[in-house]
C-alpha cells in the first residue's frame, strides 16, 4: 500500500476507501504499462514476427477494465 493510504485508508469513509482502492489498483496498471513500453521500445532493434492471439481474452480484459 501506498503512504498515502497507508495515513487516510481508515480516516475516510467507504466511499473514499473506494476511490483510494480505485487509485492503487490504477497506479500500479501504470506501472505495468510504462514498464511494457520501455520493453516494447527495446524490440524496435528486433525483426517482428507473427503469432496468434486469442481476440476473446483481449475483449474480456477490456471489458473488465470499462465495468
């Protein structure tokens, strides 16, 4: 957890828990997203290559992230 919830977690109410868990859950999406374009930065050197993708776990994960 963060300082910053770590200090006001239980100083709010459930209302502000929840945008506190909101914020958390978020900032460490961005932590990964950041960390997967420096990786994908690294691969502009390298020669792309083909693979398959399963289209179903790309909308699923989508649409998690929009509920």
């Amino acid at each position: 957890m963060s300082i910053f919830s770590e200090d006001y977690y239980n100083k709010v109410d459930t209302e502000g828990q929840r945008l506190i868990n909101i914020v958390l859950k978020n900032s460490q999406k961005m932590g990964v997203l950041i960390d997967d374009l420096l990786s994908f930065s690294k691969l502009g050197r390298k020669e792309m290559t083909k693979t398959n993708v399963s289209m179903k776990s790309i909308v699923l994960s989508v649409w998690e992230d929009l509920k």
